[in-house]
C-alpha cells in the first residue's frame, strides 16, 4: 500500500486550519507527509507564521506559498504535479477539517480493495450525500451530534458503498489515475465542481468512486470562498452539465441505492429530534368535508401536542382540498419527505391512541392499519412472531426493487407500505419508508445488545 501526500490549499482563517493541522499531528502516520500550500490571500503573512510555527519540528510537513493567489483549483494542481513528483498517492484536504483516529488506514483500505478503485472518500457531518445523518428532516444538526450518531451506526453500514461522485473537502486518489488523467480542469477557476469532473472523467476510463463509511472527518464548510458560493457553483455546473449531460440522472440512480441503516440514521438514535415524529396518513378516499374535518381534529386535538407530526393525503384527496391542505400544512404523498417513528393510517381522529410508552425511546414503531393496534416490532421479533425467515428474505428483495425504481404498489417517496401475515389476518405496516428491512436485517444484532433497542 502507498504512502500518501495530504495536500492542503491554504487561503485564510487560522482558527480552522490550526484545529486541522493539529489532528493530523495527532492521527497521521509520520511515514505519511503534509504539503501546506500558502496561496497568498489577505493574511497571508500571518498564516505563514501561524503555520511554521505549528509545524515545527514536524518532519513530515512541508510548507510552500505561491507566488501570487492562483486559486483552489491551480493550487492542487501545482501542489500535486510540481511539488510532489513521488509515487504517493495523494488526499486533496481542505483546510476547514479536522481528522478522526484512523480515518487514512480506513481509506486506504477501500482504495487497495480492487484496482478499479480510483477515488475514496470519507463520512463527515458536512459532506452533501457523505453527511451523517442524511435525513435532518429540516432541523440543524452539529458536527458533535453527527458524529454521535455517526458512532452509533457506523458498523451496521456497509464498508464501502459506491457513489457517482467524491466531494473535495477530503479526496483521496490513486497515484496512476493522476499520471493517465492528470488532476483538475483549470477550467474550474477557483473552486467548485472541479471534484465532479474529475469523477467523471475516471468513471468513463471504468474507475470508481467509493465512500468508506468507516472513515470520518468533520469539516466546517464555506470558509474559503463563502461570499463566491453561489455565482461559482452556477458557473461551474453549466461547465460540468455540458460534458456529462446525464450527470444528474446518474446521481439519482446512486441516490436511491442508499443503505437502510443510513437512511434512518436521525431516528435510529435518540439525538437530534426534541420530539417524537409522527406521520399521519389520510389514504382513503373520502368526501371533501370529511378530510377537512379529520385535517382540523388533528389539528386540535390534545393527544398530538407532545408530538412533531405532519398529515399526508392521498393524491384523490389532495385534489379535493388543495387550497385548504396547503393553508394547513398539508401535503400529498408525491411531495412527501422526511423519516417518522411512527405513522398512523387514519380513518377517523376518535380511534387514534397515542398511549404512554407507544414511543419509547429508541424502539423502531409501526401502526397497524387493521384495528390500529400497537405493534412493539423488537418485542415482537425476539418472540419470532410477527415474521418468519421467508417474509424477511421478501422484505429484503422488495426493498431491492424499490432501490431499482421497478416498485409498481403504493409508494411513498419511493418506498413501500408493507403487508405482513400474522394470524391469518393481513396487517399493513405503514412506515413511510421501510422499517422492517431494517429491523430484520439486523436481528442479530439486536439480540446481541450490540445496537439497542430499548
């Protein structure tokens, strides 16, 4: 396995590079070295001696500054094929990170794990599709909470998953793949998208891009360029979409491919939501004054104040009370998003019961649509009564099919309600996405007390 060169592009704020340049001092390999590239912002002066100051007697990093500013993207460039002339592989790093206890070893390991592997990149709790959780269903998650759950879910992920793109702020790439296709387009100027080309242009060649879901690195975001962000990601992507037109589709694809533990990563754990979420779901067909009536009992109703809820309706339904469902709040099963503990297929608002203990804390809930009775899903699997070995083996494959865009039921957002025998009465299991996948999927390790359900 190579030895690595971690470049990082130096353009201002010393409070963030300290905090990134003092993890690397504390988890990188000294066999490993550290090219800190000085691109001659405004502080530069001040950065120089804050830098040489932290690094010195560390003789694994190397400090170089650019004649003038040159920008992000001419700055990698110049870093990886004039200072660095070795057979390292190379980490593009950006400054605005701090390394986790052996995210490199990590990455490297799914790098080496076949030879079409060309680029890696690490979880963070600011990553795009690399964030964890990737549901935050609208609230602001901080990096010490994402890497709270991060630790929670980590070894029921996968590790490694293969993704369309890479996201730059920590990318690390196969020495070969640098002397076949060189590294950024300078096209890209300061930043922004240059990552994505790159992918693409390896992805034809029949290279991959992985992400190591068992590697970590936070990162802070937006430092360098904060005010430029949105006028370069404009141009930048017009730039990118006129090369690879099918880009976008190819992201949807990846998109839906995500692991079931990942996709429920906010709710597996008792972090982020004050609440307990509730979903709603009015799907019969039923007159307009009716639906209003529902709507507003919900809406009143006492038993829903301790609870974060939302009230989906069918599409029939929705075309009835459009105007009065949007007033509300309301929205239709197509613009459904989002990750619930609970959802309720409601007929009438009187026989809903939200009894103490029905949202336990970390117990992964079902309604029943049948008589809305209460289903404990961990209880019920420990006693190996709700489902046996054949449905779980279904579950798996259908939650396939729905990856795959071939799911021809009833969906929401793209994910199945299931059906279920138990007693020779069929239940459905209504979830707005799929809990049974992940709960059966993990069964032994739920039995094991590894990842506990309480």
């Amino acid at each position: 396995m190579n030895r690595v060169t971690v470049v990082i592009p130096v353009y201002k704020d010393w409070n963030t590079l300290a905090k990134c340049i003092e993890s690397l001092k504390r988890y990188l390999d000294a066999k490993n070295e550290v090219i800190l590239v000085n691109d001659m912002g405004a502080e530069w002066e001040s950065l120089e001696k804050n830098i040489l100051e932290s690094i010195n007697g560390c003789h694994n990093f190397i400090y170089k500054k650019n004649e003038s500013n040159i920008g992000f993207v001419k700055t990698c460039n110049k870093a990886v094929l004039a200072c660095d002339k070795g057979d390292n592989d190379i980490l593009l790093l950006n400054s605005d990170t701090e390394v986790t206890e052996g995210f490199l070893e990590e990455m490297q390991r799914i790098l080496y794990m076949d030879e079409k592997t060309g680029v890696v990149c690490p979880r963070s709790n600011n990553a795009t599709f690399l964030s964890v959780p990737i549901n935050r269903n609208g609230y602001s998650v901080s990096a010490e909470e994402s890497y709270r759950i991060y630790q929670q879910i980590k070894t029921f992920l996968p590790e490694r998953e293969e993704c369309w793109t890479g996201v730059g702020f920590a990318f690390l790439i196969k020495r070969q793949l640098i002397r076949e296709f060189g590294l950024f387009d300078e096209v890209f100027g300061r930043g922004y998208n240059e990552e994505n080309d790159f992918c693409m242009r390896i992805k034809k060649q029949g290279y991959r891009v992985m992400k190591a879901n068992y590697a970590y690195v936070f990162h802070m975001g937006k430092v360098s360029f904060q005010e430029e962000k949105d006028e370069l990601e404009l141009k930048n992507s017009s730039i990118l979409l006129r090369r690879y037109p099918y880009y976008w589709d190819m992201a949807k694809k990846f998109q839906c491919k995500v692991d079931a533990v990942d996709y429920f990563a906010d709710i597996l754990t008792d972090i982020i939501y004050e609440k307990r979420r509730i979903l709603i779901a009015i799907l019969e067909n039923m007159p307009k004054g009716r639906l209003i009536e529902i709507i507003r009992q919900c809406k009143e109703s006492d038993k829903l104040v301790q609870y974060d809820y939302d009230i989906v309706v069918s599409e029939e339904n929705w075309e009835k009370i459009r105007r009065h469902a949007e007033k509300e709040g309301v929205c239709s099963l197509d613009k459904l998003v989002g990750t619930y503990h609970i959802a309720y297929i409601l007929i009438d608002m009187e026989e809903m019961e939200c009894r103490e203990g029905v949202l336990k804390k970390y117990s992964p809930r079902v309604i029943v649509a049948k008589g809305l009775e209460h289903l404990d899903i961990g209880q019920d699997i420990a006693k190996s009564e709700l489902l046996d070995a054949d449905c779980a083996a279904r579950l798996r494959a259908e939650w396939k099919i729905c990856q795959q865009g071939r799911d021809s039921v009833t969906c929401i957002a793209g994910k199945k309600s299931w059906g279920v025998w138990r007693k020779k009465m069929k239940m459905y299991l209504y979830t707005h996405h799929i809990w049974m996948y992940v709960i059966w999927h993990r069964v032994r390790r739920i039995k094991a007390n590894l990842f506990v359900f309480h």
